[in-house]
C-alpha cells in the first residue's frame, strides 16, 4: 500500500513538473514569446538601418554626380563660394536628418532568473501533499 502511494505521488509531482516548466521554464511557451519579441524589436531595428542605409546610398549617389547637391550640401557646413558670403539669422533653427543606427536595442548581459529550481521545489511540495493526503484517505478506509 505504502508502495503504491510513493508510486502515485511520484506520478503526480512528475506530471506537475514538466507541465509548470512546459509553460514557465527557462525554455517553455513563455520565455518563447518573450524570445519572439525580442526577435520582432531586432528585425525593425535592422528594417530601420537598411532604409537608413539605402538614404545615405542615395544621398551619396547624389553628391557624386549632381554638382548643385554638392553646393548645398557645402551650404549646411556653413561653406561659401569666393564670390559670397555669409550671413547668419538669429531664431531659424534649421534641422538636420539624425543619423542613428535604428532604434536602441539593448541585449540583457545578466544571467537571467532561472525558475527549474523553484518548479521542482513546488513539484516535490505538492508530492509530499499528495503521499500524506493519500496516506490520511487510506486510513480513513480502515
């Protein structure tokens, strides 16, 4: 009788244990999603640099063989042609396309919280719950 107890409460913190780390272990459904999110931020971050990169292939396509591009393009560096001069305006803010790599994506360096110890923990609980619920039902019998 004993046996069979031990059996069963085995059985159950088993059963317990691998569905608690199917869904909230370091390798189960939810550390997936958050692994899906990440891998959606990194891909946007990289949409973002490639179009940064195709504007600045263009802009460069642009400075090698549009000499008025390159003029205005000397204009923003405050550079001015022998026969001008310049002349700043006080209050007129004029903006300028940032260059950023995409957007910041962090990586976490810190080894993250790793639930399989505490999952067991918990399975290993509810067994011993279970031999000494089992053992007060069986002796409730006699």
């Amino acid at each position: 009788m004993i046996l069979k107890r031990v059996l069963v409460s085995f059985y159950i913190g088993g059963i317990l244990y691998l569905t608690t780390t199917l869904f909230f272990g370091s390798t189960g459904i939810i550390a997936y999603k958050d692994l899906l999110i990440q891998h959606q931020l990194l891909v946007e971050n990289l949409r973002r640099i490639e179009e940064q990169g195709e504007r600045l292939q263009q802009r460069i396509r642009a400075l090698q063989s549009d000499p008025e591009q390159v003029r205005l393009e000397a204009r923003t560096y405050h550079l001015v042609q022998s026969n001008e001069s310049f002349v700043r305006i006080t209050g007129r803010e004029v903006a300028s396309e940032p260059i950023s790599p995409g957007g910041i994506v962090r990586v976490s360096k810190t080894i993250p919280f790793k639930p399989e110890p505490f999952l067991r923990a918990f399975s290993i609980c509810i067994a011993i719950v279970a031999f000494l619920l089992l053992g007060i039902r069986s002796s409730r019998k006699r």
